[in-house]
C-alpha cells in the first residue's frame, strides 16, 4: 500500500493546498521578474545600464529598492531622487502583474507620458506617488478605484485636464498632493466626501471656479492649500468649520470680498495666507483669536480701514506681512516676537511700535511708503539681526547717528524720503554686508 494513503485526509489535503499555494506564489513571482525586466528594457539606454546596477541576480526580492512580502510576491517598488537617471514612460509596466503591491513611489526621476490608467486595478495599494517627473496628460478617472489608497501624490508634473468627479470615491486616502501641474476646471464638489482627508494641496494649478462650500465637510483636514490658481468669488464662511486646520492657503487667486468673522473660529492655525487676491473691507478683529499663529499674509489686497488691535496680542506671531493695500491709522503696539514685519505702501500714520525688536529675532522690517512719523524706536537701535531695513518715503525724524546702531548683518538699509538729519557716522564702515545704504532727501550731511 502506498504510504501516503496512511496518512490523515486533512494533512493529505494541507499538502495539496500548500504546494498549490507554492506554485501559484512561483508564477506570481516569476510574471513580476519578467514585467520588471520588461519595464527596464524599454527605458532609455543609459536608463537600463543604471538599473541593471541596482538589480542584481535572479531574485528580484533582492534588487534594490524593490520590496517582496514573505511569498515573495512584490509590495513595494521605489525609485526616488535619482537626478533624473530613471528616463522613459510608464506604457511597458504592467501593473496588472504586481496583484499585492501596496507601495508605489516613482519620485524625483525622468519619467513621462501619460500616468496608466492600469493603475486602478491595484486594489491593495496604499501608497501611490509619481511626483517630480514630467508626467502629462489627464489624471485617469480609474484612479480613483483605488479604495485602499491613503496617500495620493501627482506634485510637481504637467499634468493638465480637470480633476475627475470619480475622486469622491477614494474612501481610505488622507493626503492629496496635486500641486505644480496644469490642471484646470473646477474642484469637484465630491472632494467633500473624503472624510479621512487630512492634506490637500492644489496650489500652483489653472484650477477655476469658486471655493466649494461643500469642503466643510472635511473635518479632519489640517492642510488645505489652494494658492497659485484663478478661483474666484468670495471666501465662504463655513471655512471657519474647519477647527483642525493648521495651515489656510488661498493666495495668489481673484477672491474677492471680505474676510469672514469666522475665520477667528480656527484656533489651531498657524499658518494663514491670503495675498496677491482682491480681497477688500477690513480686518476682522476676530483674527485676534487665532493664538497659535505664526505667519500671517494679506499683502496685496484690497483692505482699508486700521490694523486691528488684537493682532498686537498675537504673542506666537512671527512673518505679518500686510503691504499692498490701504490701509490707515497706527500700528498696534506688538508683544510679538517678530522676524518679518511688512507693512509697505499703505496710508498708516504715528509712530513704529515701541518694541518691534524685543525678542531680537527680527530679519526685515518693511514700511516704505507711508505716512509714518516720529524717531525710531530705542528697540531697533541696536537690533543686531537685522538684514534689511526699508523706512523710505516717510516723516520720521532723529539724529541719523544716533537712531540707528551697528547691524552686523544688514545688507540693505533705506532711509531715503524721510526727515533725518546729522552726521553721517563712520559706524556705518563696520556694517561687514552692507552692499546698499539709501539716504537720500533728508537733511543728511558729512
């Protein structure tokens, strides 16, 4: 009698199974290998002398920067920051081999053409990101059949067409990075379904249309960056929803209206960007609320009316950039630490804050084209880290050598326009990197 027929059914049937499982894992493998080497074969020349250095031998589980699970079957292929070693397209790799890859990240090479729709049918991948390439074409709709993918980046290409509808779909994904292409028409309100989202980023597009209100329904965004586009309208309100946002991006579009009082509702800000826009009105005051802010930016704009007093309590606040509007009155006094301070060509009259040097940090200090009086502020006498200072077109006064200190890292100072007057001091030859000192019209002599 045959031995194996003495064994048990159920180890006869685990046999049976584990060598099926065994020579399935094998064909896997093998139709991987083969669809890799394909792939290099049909890049360039000095593309393929370049990978034939990185893959090495007959397993492919070992080739550099090609991962295996623990069938041997891929779950990562990575190719990154290699100057733009890696050249050719995308049309000779066929996705449809690689049925367990999870981890996809093509970045930083010399790849183009259009992005394979064939993508799609990796329904376990979770990382896909093709950034810093010369991809073209439009972002296939079967993309977003991906329903385990959480990170989704296309940065950095020439990717033109809209965004599709289908994006809605993408249930598991928390971070899309779009950013840097040519991508037009508007955004999909179905963006607004993706409740796991916590980055979007579509700055730097042709993007149009107004900002979709539905995007309230994002609440666990902390990142929304929709800057360098054509979008238009008004800010909504509900933006002020969103309570996790760290960082607010609307610039360098053709919004316009006012800034809603809500925006004071987003206490975990620190990062609020809104120049180069047609935003008008004034201030809210509610941007005193925002104590976490770092950095805010409204230059460019439209706005009038005084700089609301509450932006002096901001005591986290560092770059305040509000130059290129109208708007009036006097500075606020500040307890900010800040290193940029840009308040240029605008109608602000009084005198510089007392303090704008107290914490010793300030890199620029910007606020040409005023109508700004009085002297300079005992805090900026000796503000040793400065690096540019720009007073021009203004009515301050003081003896010229003893208003200002010694700025051991200053490039540039502007004084000119203004009703300076004394000695020129030789304490200005022991500024080392000093290219440019402006002086003009004031009654400056020596």
């Amino acid at each position: 009698m045959p031995s194996f027929l003495l064994l048990p059914f159920k180890l006869i049937f685990v046999l049976l199974f584990s060598s099926h499982i065994l020579s399935s894992s094998s064909s896997i493998n093998s139709t991987e290998a083969e669809a890799l080497l394909k792939w290099k074969a049909s890049l360039h020349n000095d593309t393929q002398t370049f990978l034939s250095s990185l893959w090495v031998g007959s397993n492919h589980c070992n080739w550099v920067r090609i991962g295996c699970d623990s069938t041997g079957s891929v779950t990562n292929i990575t190719l990154r920051n290699y100057e733009s070693r890696v050249r050719g397209t995308l049309d000779n790799l066929n996705f449809l081999s690689f049925p367990n890859l999870i981890y996809l990240r093509l970045v930083g090479d010399a790849l183009y053409g259009p992005i394979p729709s064939s993508i799609g049918n990796l329904s376990k991948l979770n990382y896909l990101d093709l950034a810093y390439n010369n991809f073209s074409g439009n972002i296939p709709s079967e993309l977003c059949l991906l329903k385990s993918l959480s990170f989704f980046s296309l940065g950095f290409n020439s990717i033109s067409g809209s965004i599709p509808r289908e994006i809605g779909r993408l249930s598991s994904v928390s971070i899309i990075l779009f950013m840097s292409n040519n991508l037009t028409g508007p955004i999909p309100t179905q963006i607004s379904n993706l409740s796991k989202l916590q980055y979007l980023d579509l700055n730097q597009n042709d993007l149009t249309g107004t900002i979709p209100v539905s995007i309230v329904g994002l609440q666990n965004l902390s990142q929304l960056d929709l800057g360098g586009n054509r979008l238009n309208g008004s800010i909504p309100k509900e933006v002020g929803m969103l309570r996790s946002l760290y960082l607010l991006d609307f610039s360098g579009n053709s919004l316009t209206g006012s800034i809603p009082a809500s925006i004071g509702n987003l206490s975990n800000l620190v990062y609020l960007y809104f120049y180069s826009n047609y935003l008008s009105g004034s201030i809210p005051s509610e941007i005193g609320l925002l104590k976490s802010i770092s950095a805010l930016d409204f230059a460019g704009n439209n706005f009038s009316g005084a700089i609301p007093i509450s932006i002096g309590n901001l005591t986290r606040l560092e770059r305040l950039f509000l130059s290129e509007n109208s708007l009036s009155g006097h500075i606020p006094q500040t307890y900010c630490n800040f290193t940029y301070f840009q308040l240029s060509n605008n109608h602000l009259t009084g005198p510089l804050p007392d303090n704008l040097c107290l914490g010793g940090v300030l890199f620029r200090l910007g606020v040409v084209n005023n109508s700004l009086t009085g002297p300079i502020p005992s805090s900026l006498r000796d503000c040793k880290s400065l690096i540019r200072v720009r007073l021009e077109g203004n009515h301050f006064t003081g003896n010229i050598s003893e208003a200002f200190g010694i700025y051991p890292n200053s490039d540039r100072i502007g004084l000119s326009d203004n009703n300076f007057f004394g000695e020129l001091s030789p304490k200005w030859g022991l500024c080392p990197n000093l290219t440019s000192l402006r002086i003009s019209n004031n009654n400056i002599s020596g």
